[in-house]
C-alpha cells in the first residue's frame, strides 16, 4: 500500500506564526511536534522531504534539517530507509489511546461528576410509549418473536423519514438493530475481510474505532480538524489508500460538532465511487439539532454504495437500545447473511416504544432541546475562568465540546479531575492512531447547576494537573462509555 503523508503546503497552513525571538528550528519543531500529539498529523504519516519543506516555509535547509533532528530526539520522528521521515509518538504516551473494551471501571461514587457520557436523560412522555407499548405486545405473542428485519411499521416510519429528508426509501431497505454501534460493526464485518483496510476519522467515537479494529481491519486515519474536515486531504487519503469501507459522523461529528456541508458531500461521494469504497455513515448525532444550521442530504443521495446508520439513543433515549440500517439493495443479502450468524433480530418491546415516539417526532424533543441550548451556553461561559486559553468551536448540534487545551496534559487532566471528583474523556481516546494530548470532550446534557460544579471542579483540577508527572505510565483515566 502507498505510504501516507502530509503535503508540505498543508504543514504550513497548520503550523502557527512564528514567535519574535525563537529560533526558526525550534520553531518548526516544536509546531510539527504539537501537529503529530493534536493527531493533525497522525503516526505513521510521512513528512515531506527537507526540500519540500524548505521551499513551501522559506527556510533555510539548516532550519528543516535541525527540526526534524530535535523531533527524532523527542520520540516524535522515525527515519526509515526508503520511507523519508514518519510521525511517530514517544514510547509512553501510546497506551493512553483506545484499546480496549470501553466499559465503566466500576460505579461512580454518588459525589462524582461524570462527562464521559454524551447522551442525555429520556425525554418527556418516554413512560407513557412503554405503556402503550406494552399494552400492544398481546397481538404478537402468538408469533415465534423473530423479525430480522424489524417490525413492519417501525421500518415504514424510519423509511418515510429518510423520504422527508430527499432520500427515497422502502421499508425493505431499513434493518433495525441493537443501536448504531451493533449497526456499524455489522456493516463493517459484512462488507470487508480482515486486513483490508478501513477509513476511519481521528478523532472519532472510540467504541465505532475499537469495533472497526476488532473487525480486523487495517485502520487509515482520516484527521478531523475542530472546524471539520479537509476537502484536499479526505480525497487524497481516499486515493491513496482506497478503503474496501469508510466509517464516518457527518452530522453534528462525535466529539468534534462539525456538520459537513452538501458541497463537500457531493466530492467526498465522488472520491469514494472512484475508489470502489462503500461508505458507513454513523447518523446517530443527527436529530440533536439545536441551532438552524443548513440541513445537508444523506450521503447515500450522492453515493448509491452507502449505508447510513441511525440510532434513537441521542434523540430520544439511549435506554432503548434501538438502532437501524439503511441499507442499498444490492448490499441487503450480504447484511442479512451476516445479521442471522449474529442474532436473529431486536427486541419486540423496545422496538414497539420506539414506534409510539416516531409516530409523534422523529426530532429532539423541543423542551430537551432548549435543555441543551441552556446547558450549552452555561460551559461555554464558565470554561475561559476553568481553563484560561482554551478554544473551542460552538458547534450547531451534538452533545459535547471538542475543547483544545493551551498544553499537551490532557491524559494528565483527566487524572488530576478524578481526585477532585469529576470524570472526563481525555484525547487519547477519540484517536484512531494515538495522540490528541491537546484535546478533552465536555458533553453538556447535564443541567445548569452541575455543569457550573463541573467547570469549578475543572478549574481545580487544572490548575493542579501541573503538579503531576509528564509521564502517566500505569495510570489511566476512567474509559469513556457514550
């Protein structure tokens, strides 16, 4: 397979200006040793030739040759023969990122704080659809149980949203599963074999990564920028690579917010086609709207080979356990086939709730929506006292900030909150490769009050992360779960 790599003239887009005083090498190292711990540069990329870089900074060969000679130093390159100069990470820092199963170390004290989870508490009206679901359940007890596909009416309701939304489906088309995640390591195990290689974005949802890995797919990370995607660099990855699958968020991106525009769609679309790629497409984020961005249209409107996954656990309730597939037809029988050695359909109850919340909204409900808009507005305000220097982009839906700290500590964050009784998802985790020191997801889904507790104890935390050790060998932050 081609060797990855970062173009010279995207480094100097990344890179920030230069600071009076500090010498040119020092400069660019310490700019490219950032780039390669955000996981803007992930490992195992290629920089480019000293040339190349020299002639795309305007500097001088010296400057390149000293930089990349101080990162080498640091852990952060590796020189291989035939292959030029790769991102790497110091040995240390590699166990911080995903790996594992992402399950709760046990219970959460009663005083703690807990933002792992960006998922929110059921919405109004969620006992009186169990009730009337239960009060259904008698006309299909005379049946085995066994609906592969799912209920009838629950797949004509999530068939006629996908219409709502500009994308013709049939109820055939939809395969309700247990939750998206059951979706999209289904679909991956479906339509690729062990060792093809897979996209998937960095950052991204850990248990959609660690489902991909298990899969025994080889991983190519795609970066995502707090601001979205790169347009030039999702084709290149695409092109260079050509994944048998990309699993992707477009819609209100976990943990980043970004919703990727229908322009970027449409040539994100055509990448793939020529690539021979068949797209995943979480969804699970996308009816948290809680702005009035644009509404994009499904990928699958521009690209025939792509399944999109949807989910009820953000919108309504993650309780439920509910998700589906949308799947095209020529792709349905691979699914089935892999679906039947997997299990024999969702659950009939969950499934009949699900139904009584779609026959009234699809969306958010109105109320938790302005919830969250409040919650929101409440981080937002209380973060620059929690972390001076901080930066964020306020994202249109979703359920969390992608908060950049002014330091690479963020494992080291994470472990000082847990003393002050809060819980939260360091960088490490969302990445594909590793790396993303720099970054912490913050959900908001919380109330006023306890966000407002949650910054102070951030703020404490914070400020007293200084006082631990650069390494955090042997210790880990609580693993994120939602």
């Amino acid at each position: 397979m081609p060797l990855l790599g970062i173009t010279a003239s995207r480094i100097a887009e990344l890179l920030a200006v230069p600071s009076p005083g500090v010498p040119a090498y020092r400069w660019l190292a310490e700019g490219l040793q950032l780039l390669i711990a955000d996981g803007r540069i992930p490992s195992g990329y290629a920089l480019p030739s000293e040339r190349r870089l020299t002639e795309s900074l305007a500097v001088s060969r010296t400057t390149v040759t000293k930089a990349y000679s101080v990162l080498g130093e640091a852990g952060f390159l590796t020189a291989r023969q035939g292959s030029g100069h790769l991102a790497t990470l110091p040995a240390g820092s590699r166990h911080l990122g995903v790996g594992g199963a992402l399950l709760p170390d046990g219970e959460v004290a009663e005083d703690f704080l807990d933002l792992t989870c960006a998922a929110s508490r059921a919405p109004a009206g969620t006992a009186e659809a169990y009730a009337s679901a239960v009060a259904k359940l008698p006309r299909y007890l005379a049946g085995t149980g066994y609906a592969t596909g799912g209920l009838p009416e629950l797949r004509e309701l999530i068939a006629a949203r996908y219409a709502e939304r500009g994308l013709p489906t049939t109820p055939d088309q939809i395969m309700v599963v247990s939750g998206a995640l059951a979706g999209v390591s289904l679909a991956v195990r479906a339509l690729t074999r062990p060792g093809q290689p897979v996209l998937v974005e960095t950052p991204s949802y850990p248990n959609a990564i660690d489902a991909v890995r298990r899969s025994g797919a080889r991983l190519i990370p795609l970066p995502v920028e707090p601001t979205g995607w790169d347009p030039e660099l999702t084709t290149a990855t695409i092109e260079t690579t050509k994944p048998a699958a990309a699993v992707m968020i477009l819609d209100f991106h976990n943990p980043t917010g970004s919703l990727m525009p229908d322009s970027q769609r449409a040539s994100l679309a055509t990448a793939l086609r020529r690539a021979g790629t068949v797209a995943i497409i979480d969804e699970t984020m996308l009816e948290v709207r809680l702005d009035d961005p644009p509404t994009p249209l499904p990928l699958a409107a521009y690209l025939s080979r792509c399944i999109l996954v949807g989910s009820s656990s953000k919108s309504h309730w993650g309780g439920l356990r509910t998700g589906w597939l949308r799947v095209p037809r020529p792709l349905l029988p691979r699914l089935l086939q892999a679906r039947i050695a997997d299990d024999l359909g969702a659950p009939f109850l969950e499934q009949l709730v699900l139904t009584e919340m779609l026959s009234h909204s699809a969306a958010l409900h109105p109320e938790r929506r302005d919830e969250l808009r409040a919650a929101r507005k409440v981080m937002t305000d209380q973060l620059p006292e929690a972390i001076p220097g901080a930066s964020w982009v306020v994202p249109t839906g979703g359920l969390s900030l992608w908060v950049g700290l002014p330091a690479a500590r963020a494992s080291q964050l994470a472990i000082a909150a847990q003393k002050v009784g809060l819980l939260i998802s360091p960088g490490p985790q969302f990445a594909a490769t590793h790396g993303l020191e720099r970054f912490i997801r913050l959900p908001y889904k919380d109330p006023a009050p306890a966000i407002v507790e949650a910054m102070s104890r951030l703020g404490r935390a914070w400020r007293s992360q200084q006082e631990l050790p650069s390494s955090t060998r042997g210790q880990r932050p609580r693993s994120v779960v939602a």
